[in-house]
C-alpha cells in the first residue's frame, strides 16, 4: 500500500479539482440554463420585456392611407414603412411625440437610396440600379422619383 | 451604410476575381487558424514518437523518449491559444466546459484535449520523472527549484524499486490510452475540415487521416531537430543509431502522408465533379506556390528523396546529420504550407464555383503575421523552461 501513496494522492487532487470544476460551475452556470433548450431560459421574458420600437405597416395606414395606397401600387410595396422611416412605435402610439419619422436629407439621399440601388455585379440584371458617380451625380433621386411611386 | 462604405465596396472588387457572394469578400479564418492544426499536430507527433518507445519497444529512440514528452507538452499548452486570439474573447473560452452542447465539436474535443492534458501527458511526464522530482527535491541547492519539486512529489518521497515498477507500468498503460487520444485530439481537427459540406476543398472523410499522418511527419521532425540543436548546443555527441531511427520513421510518416494527399488528390481529378474546375485553377493559380512548389516539392517530394538517399547509400556520418536537418525542416515548411493551402486555400474560391477572393495578411494586428509568430515560437520558449526544471538528459547519459 505504501507504494501506492503517491498515486493515492494523484486520485485526491483530481478528486479535488473535479469537485472544484463542479462548484466553479454550479456559480458559473445560470440557474434557468438549459431548462427549454441548450441556452438560459430566463432570457427569454428579458427579451420580451425589452422595449419595442417597431410599430409595424399596419399602424400607418391609419393616419397615412395616401401614401399607403401608392406604395401598395409600386414596385416598394413589400418594403416598409418604417424601413426608410425609422422605428416609429412612439410615433404610432402619439404623433406629437418627439419620435418623428425619419426623411433622408437631400444631401445624404444618393447614399440612401443606394444602399438598394447602387450598381453591383451581383444583382440581377433587370433590378433597377445606376452607377452612382455617372447617373447624375449632383442630383438628389427625388428630384426624378417619388420613394413611393418610383419609376 | 454611407458613401464610405459603397466606395470601400467598390475598391474591395479589385481585390476579387469572378463571381462571388458578398461574405465571401474576406476571408474569416486567418493565418492563426492555420497555426492551430500545425501546433496540435506536433504535439500529436512527438507523442506517437514517445510512445514508439514506450509501447513498440524501439530501444534505440530511448535517448529522445523524454524530449519527446516535454515538446508534446510545450506545444499542447500553446494549442488553444491561437483559437483564443482569433476568437477575440478568450474568457470566454471556458464556456465550452461549462455548459457543452454534443452537437458541437469543438465542445466534444475541448474534453478529449483536456483529458489528453491532464491525464495522459502530464501523468505520463509526472510518473516518469518521479524518482528524478524525488532525488531533486532533496538535492536541489537552489530554493525555489527545491520547492518546485518538492509540491511535485506531493509529498511522497517514497522511490522503492516496487514503487517505480508501479510507475513504469502506469506509464505504460498511459502511453497505450494516451495514442489514441494523440490520434483522436489530432484527427479531430481534421474531421472540423472534412465535415464542411459546403467546401469541396475540405469535405473528404480522409481529412483527418491525413491530418494525423501529416502531423506524425511533423511531430517526428520536430523532435529530431529539437534533440539535434539540444546536443549541438550542450556539446553532446548525437546518438546516431536514435537519430537514424528517428529518420527511417520520419521518412515512413512522409511517404504515408504524401501518399494519402495524392491519393485524395487523384480522386478529386479522377471523379472531376462540379467544383473541378474552380480547384484546378486553384491549385494552377492562388496556390501554386504554396502547394506545388512548398507542399509538394520542397516540403514532401525533396524529403523523401533525402530520407531516401540515407537508406539507400552508406553515407558517412556528417552527410546524415545534414541530411536529417535539411529533410526535418523542410518537412515542417512542407507541413505548415499543407495547413496553409488547407485553411486559406478553402477559403480562396466562392461557394459558386465562380470566382476567388483573396487573404491580404496583417502585419501586427491581432491576426497578423507578428501574432502568429509569436504563437509559433511561444511552444520554444515553454520547452525551454521544462528543459530547465525537468531535464531529460540525465537518464539519456545512463542508456547511451
């Protein structure tokens, strides 16, 4: 036996490391882990209860049935409202609140607009893009295209 | 998204050939994960090498079973650091022990790296070294060397001859489990590689078959020239019947590696399905030197011919020894090109079949050049502290 000790000793101090690895993790580990699945199920309400900023398509058209009936006519009718307008839940619930739609400045609109219509080789051909530096190029888009009617 | 953005998008296609999605612009897996594969396969190497001794009985590598060890050692500890710098969270790191999912291999392998640590190649060092950490603990002038040894003993100064015959059949048990677990720690990171559906370049099952074998080449290269500089630089005289066995296994390790990537290789040229055509232009083009020149030629085909040429012709003593270093270190060239042509190489082509992008290396970045070095020489510097604590040459002396 005595021949043994220092294997004995091995066996305790992983013993010991093993118990330590289960103490470090029982702190280390969220107590509502893996309850619904391999994640913390307790970030599922902190989610839900973060505040909600979008207000949805279906909120504009009460107010803004005009602008609502063009777009639903053009090729932008499966964009949304809020997609160029800003999240607008504040907006939605009170029109005079200070969460105002946004409308992109004439100086920043070739950029805007070119997020989507901006020359690539990878789009498909029959997509409407333009090079910018040629198509143009000191003109805002809404001077030719109404964002809602575009043609 | 601002003009900025739209112009650095345009300058970006210059950087690009043919068609390629747009994720596909950078590369995500940089210089650092070509590092990892490399690092872990030497470990992997020197390990199958100890145990040639240990298990297979190979008497004549007993001066370089040690040093074998000890650089399987240096290089496991370094192994996860490359995927830490890249992840860019190493605290975070832990959480695949913490809470592992079974679907994830790297959670699964994180365990079997663990274990590989703890209980093989640490037990196996510890139980080997023990009547050495014994003696030294008592003999040891200067203090904090003394203490060293002495929590390594774990207070248990007891050497009888039963008690090292206890050891060594541990150690022999361990070695057994331990290739194995060299094998699988290895294989794995092939089987990240062979299990990528999506990348023709990858997805083979025989990825981690030549993984383990390319890293058996390295792994053995590596300790030679290790065991070579350590005798140049103590003055000591090589053993050349170990050095000429170390280079028959290398040699044998070469011409399995090799022979499995041709064999991998043909196939893909003999089957030529859809994505043929964009490997061949591939290997013709971004990787022509990488592979043909370093892979093949200087870091396989020229090998084998050295390794060759030394079996083959009586050459005087002299002529091996340079023979056996030049082969060692274009075989790790030769290798660390192969984790290369692998990991950027895959990475090169688009998921259309239709164009390339390319991999325009940092310099000091987090994954930059000066990085990867820095990870790359770090398993020397950690071999040459065990080499201070706990060195391997005094049971050398005694069986040369």
């Amino acid at each position: 036996m005595k021949d043994f000790q220092h294997l004995i000793r091995v066996v305790i101090i992983f013993a010991v490391a093993l118990v330590g690895f289960l103490f470090v993790r029982s702190l280390l580990v969220p107590k509502s882990f893996g309850k619904l699945g391999h994640y913390r199920a307790d970030s599922v309400d902190e989610i839900a209860a973060l505040p909600l900023h979008y207000a949805g398509p279906d909120a504009c058209k009460k107010c803004h049935a005009q602008q609502t009936a063009d777009k639903a006519k053009s090729s932008h009718r499966g964009i949304s409202c809020e997609s160029c307008h800003g999240a607008l839940l504040g907006h939605a619930e009170n029109p005079k609140s200070d969460n105002k739609p946004r409308r992109p400045k004439e100086a920043e609109m070739r950029a805007f607009c070119g997020h989507c219509h901006e020359r690539t080789i990878s789009k498909p051909a029959k997509y409407p893009q333009v090079d910018l530096k040629e198509h143009n190029p000191d003109a805002p888009c809404n001077m030719c295209h109404q964002p809602h009617q575009p043609k | 998204m601002d003009m900025a953005i739209i112009e650095m998008l345009r300058g970006a296609l210059g950087k690009v050939s043919g068609f390629i999605y747009p994720n596909e612009l950078e590369l995500q897996w940089s210089v650092l994960i070509v590092l990892y594969p490399y690092i872990t396969g030497l470990v992997a190497g020197a390990f199958v090498l100890a145990s040639l001794e240990r298990v297979f009985d190979v008497k004549a590598i007993k001066p370089i079973y040690r040093l074998s060890l000890l650089v399987a050692l240096a290089f496991l500890l370094v192994a996860p650091l490359p995927l830490n710098v890249h992840l860019g969270h190493p605290e975070r790191g832990i959480e695949i022990f913490m809470t592992p999912h079974t679907s994830s291999a790297m959670a699964m392998f994180g365990f079997v790296y663990l274990w590989y640590l703890m209980v093989v190649l640490l037990m196996e060092v510890w139980l080997d070294y023990r009547k050495e950490i014994v003696e030294w603990s008592l003999s040891e002038k200067f203090w904090p060397k003394r203490l060293f040894y002495k929590v390594l003993t774990l207070g248990v100064t007891n050497i009888s001859p039963r008690s090292l015959e206890i050891d060594d059949k541990l150690g022999r048990i361990l070695t057994v489990v331990g290739l194995p677990s060299a094998l699988l720690l290895h294989g794995y990171v092939g089987f990240i590689f062979g299990s990528i559906k999506a990348n023709p370049w990858w997805s083979t099952p025989l990825m981690p078959v030549i993984f383990i074998f390319s890293a058996m080449a390295s792994g053995i290269a590596g300790v030679m020239l290790v065991y070579m500089l350590a005798c140049w630089a103590r003055n000591v005289k090589i053993d050349m019947p170990c050095l000429d066995t170390i280079g028959k296994f290398l040699l044998t390790a070469i011409i399995v590696a090799f022979s499995l990537e041709m064999l991998e290789s043909l196939q893909t040229v003999y089957e030529a399905e859809e994505h043929f055509d964009i490997i061949s232009l591939l290997v013709e083009g971004k990787l022509f030197v990488s592979m043909i020149l370093i892979q093949i030629i200087m870091g396989s085909i020229t090998p084998i011919f050295l390794l060759g040429t030394v079996q083959l012709v009586e050459l005087p003593e002299k002529a091996r020894k340079i023979f056996y270093a030049l082969a060692g270190t274009l075989a790790l060239i030769g290798i660390l090109a192969m984790r290369w042509n692998v990991v950027i190489g895959g990475q090169f082509f688009s998921k259309s079949f239709l164009g390339f992008t390319t991999y325009k290396m940092e310099l000091a970045g987090r994954e930059g050049l000066l990085s990867a070095i820095g990870l790359g020489i770090l398993p020397l510097f950690i071999l040459a502290a065990l080499l201070y604590l706990l060195p391997p040459w005094e049971k050398t002396k005694e069986s040369i």
